[in-house]
C-alpha cells in the first residue's frame, strides 16, 4: 500500500514541518534568554570577588601580613 503524493499531502507534511521549527526557534530564543540571563550573573560574581580580593589585600596590608 504506497501512498500516493499529492499536493494535499506535500502541503500536510510541510505544514508538519513548520509547526516544528516554530517550537525549536522558540527554545532556542529561550536558551539565549537564559543563557544572556547567566552571563549577567557571572559577570556580577565576578566583579564582587575582584572586590574581595581588594578588600583581602588591604587588610593584609593594614596587619603588615605582607610587605607593602
């Protein structure tokens, strides 16, 4: 039993295909956001251990723990 083609079944299986790519294009415009979301929150992170350190190094400084 072959299925015979037909516009009907092209436009059925095209429209398959879209319905699909729509859901993959909306996770992985989520996955940016997501990932855009982590970039933040490292880059924050980051920026509050370079302050510890400068803060560390001071106290050290102060309690003559290192050579100035």
């Amino acid at each position: 039993m072959s299925e015979k083609v037909t516009n009907e079944l092209i436009y059925e299986t095209l429209k398959r295909i879209q319905d699909t790519l729509a859901v993959h294009t909306q996770y992985h415009l989520e996955t940016k956001e997501r990932l855009g979301f982590l970039e933040q929150q490292y880059a924050s992170i980051s920026r509050r251990v370079d302050r510890i350190d400068e803060r560390l190094e001071r106290v050290e400084r102060r309690l003559d723990l290192v050579e100035a």
